[in-house]
C-alpha cells in the first residue's frame, strides 16, 4: 500500500462503486473504488483540517524526504490523540506532494475520527484509486459507506477488503461494532470471524 500515482483524477475515472457507470480500472487491470462526485479534482477535495496515514506507510521509504516527514509528524499527533491537526498536516502533504496513496489515506482515516464521514469517503476513494490493493483502504470505505447506509456500496467494499487481505483492528472492530448496533448479525459475524481467522475468510 502507500504507492504513489498521478496528481488530479481525471473525471472520467471516477464512477460510483456500484452504480453510476462501468467501475475505473487503474490501468494494471485491478478495478478500483471511484468517486460518486464527477468532475471534482484532487485540489479541490483536500478537507481544510483533516489526514492520516496507516503506520505501515511510515515504514514504507519513499523518494521525497519530505514526504517521510510529513507521515511520522501526523502520526505523532495521531497517536497523542490529536487527529484535527494529524488531519491538516496530511492535507498539507496532500497539496505538496500530489498522487501518494499514503497521505489520502491519512486523510480519510482522521475524518473517520473526527466524525466527517462524507469528506472520509472522499478522501478514501483519492487514496483507492491511487492504490486499490490497499485492504486497509478498502475496509475504511466499507465503514463509510456503512454509516452512511449505502449497503451495495458496503459490501463491495468489504469484498475488496477481504481480497486484500485487510488486517487492521481498529477499524474492524468499528465495523463489527456498526454491524450490531444495525442488527445485522450475519456480517456482524463475518467480519469478527475475519479478525479471528484472516487467512481463512480471505480463502473463503
């Protein structure tokens, strides 16, 4: 995950998950996430005081220093639960250092935290298409769109989640847990089931 790509979308590459037209492909064949918002440019869509990055991609070396920086700053405000300023220094390196997966993916994960689950979503789907072999990605965009109701869109998400192997507690607990509060204990348990036995429900 965290891999780096072009700057804007292009509009024609954005399409809804589900519905709104033929699903994008990023260009090596892997069909990806896209935005039900045509036309808009990743310039436009960076939150004003939100981002994030997975821990992993901190990890990960990237060519631009600044880049590195940019990643370990906001998880260390992360990390001391401060996610609105987590959330500005990502949209920073959004703006600075256009088309890595990473930074959106910081993006979505802090509006996720401080409850903006529009402007999540958005950011999510930027950070998908730059990388759709992200599980962690995919798993966020599920909860998402789960809070929002949008449930084909969900299980879309969730399979893609499953096929990338998304490993990440955090968020699937949260959605476990969104599963339950719905009443819907068949995906309550499907997801649980994956915490307890990734291998297995990826297999499956």
């Amino acid at each position: 995950g965290g891999g780096g790509g072009g700057g804007g979308m292009p509009s024609n590459r954005r399409t809804s998950m589900v519905t709104g037209g033929a699903a994008s492909s990023s260009g090596n064949g892997v069909v990806t996430a896209a935005s039900v918002f045509p036309g808009t440019s990743s310039s436009t869509i960076i939150p004003s005081s939100s981002a994030i990055s997975n821990d992993t991609a901190i990890q990960t070396p990237y060519p631009n220093p600044h880049l590195r920086i940019y990643l370990r700053l906001a998880e260390a405000y992360r990390h001391r639960g401060l996610p609105r300023h987590a959330a500005a220094v990502f949209s920073h390196a959004c703006a600075a250092i256009p088309g890595v997966a990473a930074t959106w993916a910081g993006v979505g994960r802090c509006l996720l935290a401080l409850s903006d689950v529009t402007g999540a979503e958005l950011a999510l789907l930027e950070a998908n298409w730059l990388d759709p072999e992200d599980g962690e990605t995919w798993a966020r965009l599920a909860l998402c769109t789960l809070r929002q109701r949008k449930m084909e869109d969900t299980a879309a998400a969730w399979r893609s989640a499953l096929r990338w192997g998304a490993k990440d507690t955090e968020v699937l607990d949260e959605l476990a847990e969104e599963y339950r509060a719905m009443g819907l204990v068949h995906q309550e348990l499907g997801v649980l089931t994956h915490l307890l036995d990734p291998v297995s429900s990826e297999e499956g």
